[in-house]
C-alpha cells in the first residue's frame, strides 16, 4: 500500500484549485491544512471542496499542528523561496508552480537548504507532460538526427489576458518563455552556457512592457538555441507548445506543437559524393509515452519520485537551469551584452 502524504497547501488562490482537484483523486495524498494570508480565503477553499483540514495563517504552525510531511507551494513567486525554505527546515518536501523563486541567489539558497535537510523542492513544468515532446525528445536522444547543431522555436500569439501580465515589464519571458526554454532543455538534454537577448514592444502591443523577443543561446553540449516570441502577435498563431525545428547533421526534426513529431534525414543510400540537395526519407516519432498530460503528469512524477526515493524530473536542482535562462535573458536584455549562465 502506498504511503499517504499528509499534506499543507500553501496559497488559495486559482492555482490551488488544480491542485486539489488532483490531489482528491490520490489515495496516496491527504490535505490536512491550507494556508493563506487571508484565512476567509482558506475557509472557502476548504467549504468549496468539503475538505476536513485546518486553515491557517502561518505555515509553521500549519506543519506542527497536522504533522504535514509535504507542502505545495501554489503563493506568488515572490513568496516561493520563504514558503519552500520554511516548509523544509520543518520537515517537509514541497511541490510547487514554477518559478522556483524570484531571483538565482533565493533559487541556490532553496538548494542548499534541500541539501542540509534532506528534504526535496520539485517544481511544475506541465508542458514536458505530453506524449509528442517526449516523442520528439526520443527522436532526438536516438540519434535519428545524428548530433544536434541548432534548435529553434517560434512562439507567437496574441492573448489579452488583462490583468497584471498587462503591466509586467517582461510579461513574455518572465511568465511564459520559462516553459519553452524549459522543454528546450528537455529535449535535447543540456543546460545554458551563455544566452544574448533582444527584448521589445512593437507597434499595437497592449502590453506596457517588452512583450517580445529574441534570445539566443549556447548549450552545454555545443548547439545554438534560439527562442523567437511574441505575446502580441494577432494572427497565424502557433501553439502554446511552440513551433520547433531542430537540426543536427544527419537531417531535421520538426514539431508543431500539436501534431506527432518527424523528421527528415538524409537517404542511406547516398553515395560519398552526395548530390547538390541529398536525397532524404521521412521518420516517425515513436509515440511510447503513455503517461497523463499537462499538470496530472507533474504530479504523478512528482510523487513517484517520492516513492521510488529519488529526485523528480523537475527536481530544484535540475530546474535552476531553466530559471537561469530565464533571468540571464532579462539581464542580456537590459545590459545589451552576451551573459554567462553559469
């Protein structure tokens, strides 16, 4: 039999909601306590799920008083590093929304303080949930494309959102270019070594800040990533996975974000001296992955890795890379300079 989390959600607000809702279908996970500045705001998430748990004001006498042995992290990112810190220094592993804290000193910290206690900080990242990237990342991990040179993806759509995005001053790379610079990582198997950012608001963006941009980074395993976006982009929208081509020197795969991925390599039988445009065969994804999509995905991961004793796929440790590229590419952008991800 499974063990049963004794679980504290932190934050209830929109995105606690997820959370319970997959949390209720566990028989590996109890809530017993929610907590929120507001506790009128607890109150009505526990009525609205007629949930038998404590609501509190104060993590801390949150975990004392329902011996949590996890937190979920759902607050604002500027309270992530205080929630994750304080959750483990009191005994619990936290699972969190993404970032996995305001700034990369907060992020090496929550590190550090994983490491002296033992304790784990496993962070969403919904979009690698999905049986078509991780088709593309098999794709590429085969050697159906030989070594990969460059990655590409295009992200362009046209949200009015309203609200606070509307007057963020990075609203694109800040709250979403952290998901394909994410799966970008993911598919290819390695980490920034430096990134160059141009970031800017073109004309009829109802954005107050920068809500496009070009970033260009060098990856640890000697390929170019280039990021191409926009949040203001009305037409020919891509998806929200993003439009992606990847080149190595044996052929290219493509993915649309939506459809199965494939790719194009060039023909076995091509002789030494190969043609003015080599002959190519197209090479279906294999499509194995049958896991849950999207946020089902991340949880399940995230408790398997509990189980199984080990760091999950978004581990803190492994995500600071993407958190990395993320603030080294508003850095790049305010300097003007080629920055150093280290």
């Amino acid at each position: 039999m499974n063990k049963q989390h004794r679980i504290v959600i932190a934050g209830c607000g929109g995105m606690s909601n997820v959370w319970i809702q997959e949390l209720l279908k566990r028989d590996d996970a109890v809530i017993v306590g929610l907590v929120d500045v507001y506790l009128s705001q607890a109150e009505k998430i526990r009525d609205a799920y007629g949930l038998d748990s404590g609501v509190y004001t104060r993590l801390e006498q949150a975990i004392a008083d329902t011996n949590a042995d996890l937190v979920i992290d759902v607050t604002i990112p500027d309270s992530h590093f205080e929630i994750s810190t304080t959750a483990m220094k009191y005994g619990c592993h936290v699972f969190g929304e993404k970032p996995m804290a305001a700034t990369m000193e907060q992020a090496r910290e929550i590190i550090a303080t994983a490491d002296a206690t033992g304790r784990t900080v496993s962070v969403m990242q919904n979009r690698r949930y999905d049986a078509n990237i991780r088709a593309l990342r098999e794709l590429i991990s085969s050697g159906t494309i030989g070594r990969t040179g460059m990655i590409n993806a295009d992200f362009f759509l046209g949200p009015h959102f309203g609200g606070f995005r509307d007057v963020m001053d990075s609203p694109l790379i800040l709250d979403m270019a952290i998901h394909t610079f994410d799966q970008a990582r993911f598919i290819i198997g390695a980490d920034p070594v430096s990134v160059y950012c141009h970031e800017f608001n073109p004309p009829g963006s109802w954005y107050k800040g920068n809500a496009s941009a070009v970033c260009i980074y060098e990856m640890s395993d000697g390929s170019v990533f280039c990021y191409r976006g926009s949040w203001c982009a009305e037409g020919s929208p891509t998806s929200w996975e993003a439009d992606w081509r990847i080149i190595g020197e044996k052929g290219t795969a493509i993915w649309d974000g939506v459809h199965a991925p494939y790719a194009e390599v060039v023909s076995a039988g091509e002789s030494a001296e190969p043609k003015f445009m080599r002959d190519t065969v197209r090479v279906e994804a294999p499509m194995r992955w049958n896991g849950r999509p999207g946020h089902a995905g991340g949880v399940d991961e995230m408790f398997l890795a509990l189980k199984e004793g080990r760091p999950a796929e978004t581990d803190s440790r492994d995500n600071i890379h993407s958190m990395a590229m993320v603030l080294g590419a508003i850095e790049s952008a305010k300097s003007g300079q080629k920055v150093m991800l280290g």
